[in-house]
C-alpha cells in the first residue's frame, strides 16, 4: 500500500514539473539570462521595481514573468 501511495505522489509530482516546464520559457533561450543587468535585476532587483527596470527590460529584451513596478501609469 505504501508503494502505491508513492507511486501515485511521484506521478503527481512529474505531472507538476511537466505542466511547468510547458509555461516556462526557460528553453527557448540559449542562458538563463539576457546579460548581467538581467542577472542583476532576476536575483535582486525585483524586489522594488521602477520605470527605469521596464525601460531597460524593453530595450535589452529580456525574459520572464512580466511584474508590477511603482510609477507604471505614467
């Protein structure tokens, strides 16, 4: 019966990472970051996004999650 129980978590779980890895672009990139200010901003700088992060993501084009930042009405 414990088999069983485990057998069917590990399915759930590879179900997971499959349903993810579908919406990821993680793959479609040949580095997991654009450049170093992309690395920069992924590791720390999503913390207290600004206007000045939005404009250079556009301009360099990097990837990910789109976020929400102060100041993006105007």
């Amino acid at each position: 019966m414990k088999k069983i129980g485990l057998l069917l978590i590990l399915i759930a779980f590879l179900i997971g990472c499959g349903t993810a890895a579908q919406k990821s672009e993680f793959r479609s990139h040949d580095s997991h970051y654009k450049n170093w200010e992309h690395l920069k901003f992924s590791w720390d700088g999503y913390k207290k996004p600004t206007g000045e992060h939005a404009k250079l993501s556009a301009l360099q084009g990097w990837w990910g999650d789109p976020i929400n930042y102060e100041g993006k009405g105007d």
